[in-house]
C-alpha cells in the first residue's frame, strides 16, 4: 500500500513510538489521527501539519476507538492504515516480600497494552472492509501492532507486561489469516530497547550500560528506527502474519 494519500490511524501516537511514525507518515503523504490520553497530542498534531489531527481517547474503550476512525474517515474519506502503539509497563515481580502482585496491577497491564490493541485491530478492521478502497491497490488495509522482545525473553519482573505483550504477538497470525479474506494484512514489530518515555526516566548510567548490552548496533534504538520499519510493512505486500524484531540481536537475560 501506497502511503501517498492514504489515512492512517496511531494509537499512542502523542509521544515516543507513535509520535514518530506520525511523523514519517506525513512525510510520506498520508493523513494522520493519533489517538492517545496523553493530551500533548494537540501539539504533535500542530507540529505536524493539517493533515494531522488528534483525538483524545482510552484505546479500552469501544466509543472512543469509533470516534477515533470517525475522524479517520472525516479526514480522508476511509480508514487505510492502523497502528497500534498505546501500551504501558510496569507489573513488578509476581512475588514480592510484602507478597503477592496485586491482581489488579496484573489486570491493568493486560487490559491496556493486549486487549486494547485489539480493541484497535477489530475496529479498525471493520472500518477497513466497510468500503472498496479506491484504485488498483491489492491492499483494502494494514493493521501494525506493536509488541515487545519481552514476549520472548521476559525478564524478572515482567510477568504482566511479557504476558500482555505475548499474546499481542499471539494475535498476530490468526488475525492475518483471517483478514486475508478481506484483503487486509496484520504485522507486529516486537521492539528491543527503545529510546522512548519509559526509558526517560533511567539514570544516564543505566541508560549506557543498555546501550553497552546490545550486540549490534550498540546503541539504545531510535524511534526513527521504529517508523522506518512500520512505514516498510505498509509499504511491502508480502509482510503479513509476521512479527519482527527489532532489536539489534539483543537476547534478554533473566
């Protein structure tokens, strides 16, 4: 799929990950709704351009999600492209000395980055088979998720975020496979060590020793890095139903 004159739809597109492939979407020529609570959306949108607009909203909820594609569509005509990359962190290990995580903080975690993503992916699918796109396009739509090499390799204390960004993964094939029908394809970018607002807060000492971890290149990941692939997926008829790495060969340790 072309990106010149499509419509895209970000999740978590106020900051890090999803500010950036907003970014590289305009770049290339599409028009772009992020979605987030993050409210600092607004200037995003406005250092971006008017092809860009930004709507607050929870990617848990149904009505939000609706309003989100609403303006999609106001704004392009339909909904081409959707990108998932609204998630938090957080968990702690699940036994601690004053004992047991709380299961709500396991809930959370889980609500937010897996059943929000496919809260996205659903809705997004249906607006994307809703209307023939235009042109000779093979692609009716692309859906992008975004999951994390701690589906892989969770470390110790990242049952909840490993378990929510697994099933992400998960998600992937059976939601490719059936999708194919309506011509869309699903992909997942499962990053590494990324340069984004949760690793803002590290002490530039552990940010270094990071970096220091990953075999090649040894640096802690752009998000330009992120957008580059992303826009690649859209881009490449035949990524569909994988989930790629993005991680410099990195193998987390326990």
């Amino acid at each position: 799929m072309e990106l010149q004159g499509a419509t895209a739809l970000i999740s978590g597109g106020a900051s890090g990950l999803g500010a950036e492939t907003a970014g590289a979407f305009v770049r290339e020529g599409a028009r772009v709704v992020l979605f987030d609570l993050d409210e600092r959306g607004h200037e995003v949108a406005s250092r971006l351009g008017d092809r860009t607009r930004f709507v607050a909203g929870d990617v848990t909820s149904e009505d939000d999600v609706r309003r989100a594609i609403a303006v999609a569509e106001e704004l392009g005509g339909r909904l081409d492209v959707a990108v998932c990359c609204a998630g938090i962190g957080g968990g702690g290990r699940a036994l601690r000395r004053d004992g047991p995580m709380p299961l709500d903080v396991f809930t959370r975690v889980v609500t937010v980055n897996l059943i929000g993503t496919f809260n996205v992916q659903r809705l997004a699918a249906e607006a994307m088979a809703r209307e023939p796109r235009r042109g000779d396009d093979p692609d009716q739509g692309v859906i992008v998720a975004t999951a994390s090499i701690a589906a892989f390799e969770g470390r110790i204390g990242q049952p909840a975020y490993a378990a929510s960004k697994g099933g992400v993964v998960s998600l992937t094939l059976p939601l490719a496979r059936e999708l194919a029908a309506r011509r869309i394809r699903v992909a997942t970018v499962a990053p590494g060590i990324f340069d984004t607002p949760l690793l803002g807060r590290l002490s530039d000492e552990v940010r270094a020793d990071l970096a220091a971890s990953v075999p090649h290149p040894k640096r802690i990941g752009d998000p330009a890095d992120f957008a580059r692939l992303v826009v690649h997926i859209v881009e490449n008829p035949m990524i569909n139903g994988a989930v790629l790495r993005l991680d410099g060969a990195l193998r987390m340790a326990p």
